[in-house]
C-alpha cells in the first residue's frame, strides 16, 4: 500500500501519519520528490483499509499496490508469475492448451430429452454435459428445473454416454446433494457474491465453473474467485457470461470479449465464455464463441436443443443439433488458426 501526501502537506502531517501506519505493527518507507512525499506501507496490509488513512490531514490518496485477490492473482507478491492453472475434470483439462466445449440444454426436462442432447452434442464433439435442476429463474412461477429427479437424470446420461457434468448450485444447503451427482458445480451469474454459497463451494473441493455476475466488475468476479480458493479449493474456473449494459433491444447481455484477455493477464485460473445466456439469441451464439476463442477463452458453453420450441426455457438461443455440429466446425479451424485445438476427449 502506498499513501500519497499532497505536495503542501507539512512535516507534522507526514509524521502524523507515518505514527499511524507504526501504530497498526507496519513499517514505512518514504520517498520524497518534487515536494511530494509518497510513503511506502510495509507489512500485511490485507486487512487494513485503505479509507483508514484517508481522513488524515495532508493525505492525497491512497493505493493498493499488492492485488487483493491473492491466491486468484497471476502475480504473487515478490513471486515468479503464476503458470496456467489447468483443472482436469476426468479427461478434460481445463485451461491448458486444448479448448474445450461444454454443451447440452438450459434445463433437464426428462429423461428422453437429455439422453437425445447429450447423444447428439457427444457426436459432434463436446467435451462436458451441462444440464440445469435447479433453475434460477426470473419469475417464481416460471420452470424452476426438475430438482432431484434431474440431478438423477444427468448423473445416469453423463456415465452412459461418457461425460463429465456440470450442473448450477443455487444455496449453500444445496452443495452436499449436488455433489453427489455431478463433477462440476456451476455458480450462476445471479450468486456471483453469494458470499455462504462460495464458501460452501470452496469447502466442497469439487472443481466449480463461477459465472461473473450480469453487473460485477472484473476486480469483484476475481474477489469471489478468491473467497472459493481461501477455502482450500484451488479448482475454479471464470466464465464470462455477458453484462448488462444500456441497450438490451438487440441482445440479452454485452458479451465482454476483452473480459477473456484481461483476466487472462490478471489471474491463472481458466477462463471460459458462455455465447448462449452472453447474447440470448441463436444466431449471436457462433459469432460470440468464435470470438470468445480468438480472444484467448479456455473453453465454451453453449446451449443446445433438438426441440427448442417445446424447451421449457432459454429455447431463442438454443441451437439445433446440426447447427452445433457446424459450430464444433468452425470452432475446430477457429482455434486451429490460433495454434490451438479443440479437445478430443474420445
Ligand atoms: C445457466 O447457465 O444455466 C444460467 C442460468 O446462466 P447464468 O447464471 O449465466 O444466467
Ligand atoms: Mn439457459
């Protein structure tokens, strides 16, 4: 941390607060240069706000100069940059080189309609089985998912046709039966700071998929990351699944590409994208996942339905069956262009 003085602050007031920043078991360096003195905090300032010392007279501002994300971070303090982290989940790894799909519908809505998606988005590639049980709907009288009997439902088609799962979890009391039925736990944009749920999540060791939240900033997505790690958990993956903006006439959310590079550059975890819920209409969703990959994601979700008119929700951005299949197409030469691959997972 750093605090910076305003060039007419006097000798007292540099003292002054240099006596505070002792008083709190820290140490100071002080710098001083065209009549502005900058004093260096140092110590562990993790707990420490930066408000604290705001209020004191000849205070300019204030900086974090470590992240406040540690164990999210790429770069540790004083520590070599941290590599890719890469979460295998079965024989999927997750944020090295290969890019993966994750595909399947918004909701379980029995047991023939995830058997035919999973089938069919198994045949054309995909890598991960997603499927929601417990929906987190807009409206309570909306398809809530089919809970229980669903988890059961995705359970049995993912070992049948030979995928992971990865399904949301809405409320800490949740995670103890979630667990038990897939192999990822998805964090919905909507419990992106559902402080208990992240604990519970992190708690659980399970690798967990955390959505970023339709409003958060990419400092509060990597802060609830860290709430996931500091329980012990270190395997979390982002995914950047649109934002809410001032035009929602042409698209559902913003998909913010430039959110993939960025976190990239900040943190090691893997970054994936989600086209679907990212722009809520089918024929955003290829130009969304291909840009998703040339702009580094380690992967994509995509919703598919082989009936979307009867899908009981989220059926305008579903893909067909046959147009997933030409987008694993496109995405195979997409990620080919840029020196990657589309993981084989068969
Ligand atoms: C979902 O993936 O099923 C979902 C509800 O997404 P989001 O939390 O991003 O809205
Ligand atoms: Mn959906």
């Amino acid at each position: 941390m750093v605090i910076v003085m305003h060039s007419g602050a006097s000798r007292e007031q540099l003292d002054h607060v240099v006596q505070r920043v002792k008083h709190l078991g820290l140490k100071t360096h002080i710098t001083t240069g065209k009549g502005k003195s900058i004093i260096g905090v140092i110590g562990d300032t993790t707990e420490i706000d930066t408000g604290t010392f705001m209020p004191l007279p000849g205070v300019e501002r204030v900086e974090r100069v470590s992240s406040p994300y540690k164990l999210a971070s790429r770069e540790p303090n004083g520590k070599l940059l941290r590599s890719n982290t890469v979460v295998s989940v079965g024989n999927v790894p997750i944020g090295g080189n290969d890019i993966i799909i994750i595909a399947g519908p918004c909701a379980i809505e029995g047991e023939a309609q995830i058997a035919t998606i999973a089938h069919a988005v198994r045949g054309a590639g995909a890598n991960i089985l997603r499927g929601g049980a417990f929906k987190p709907r807009t409206g309570p009288y909306n398809f809530q998912g089919l809970g229980l009997s669903g988890l059961e439902m995705l359970q049995t088609t993912g070992r049948s046709v030979g995928m992971p799962t990865i399904t949301e979890v809405m409320s800490p009391q949740q995670v103890g039966l979630v667990v038990q039925y897939v192999d990822i736990l998805q964090i919905g944009a909507r419990n992106m700071q559902n402080f208990d749920l992240l604990k519970e999540v992190g708690k659980s060791g399970k690798p967990v998929m955390l959505k970023r939240g339709m409003a958060a900033t990419i400092d509060e997505w990597l802060l609830a990351a860290e709430y996931i790690l500091s329980e012990g958990n270190s395997k979390v993956m982002l995914c950047e699944r649109g934002i809410r903006t001032f035009d929602d006439q042409y698209s559902r959310n913003v998909l913010d590409v430039m959110a993939v590079p960025i976190v990239k550059t900040l943190s090691h975890l893997p970054v994936l994208v989600d086209p679907s819920h990212g722009t809520g209409r089918k024929e955003l969703v290829l130009p969304g996942a291909i840009a998703a990959i040339v702009a580094g994601a380690d992967g994509v979700m995509i919703e598919v339905h082989h009936d979307p008119e009867s899908a009981r929700c989220d059926s305008q951005q579903a893909l067909l069956p046959e147009e997933f299949k030409k987008l694993m197409c496109q995405l195979t030469k997409v990620a080919e262009a840029i020196g990657r691959n589309v993981c084989k997972s068969y």
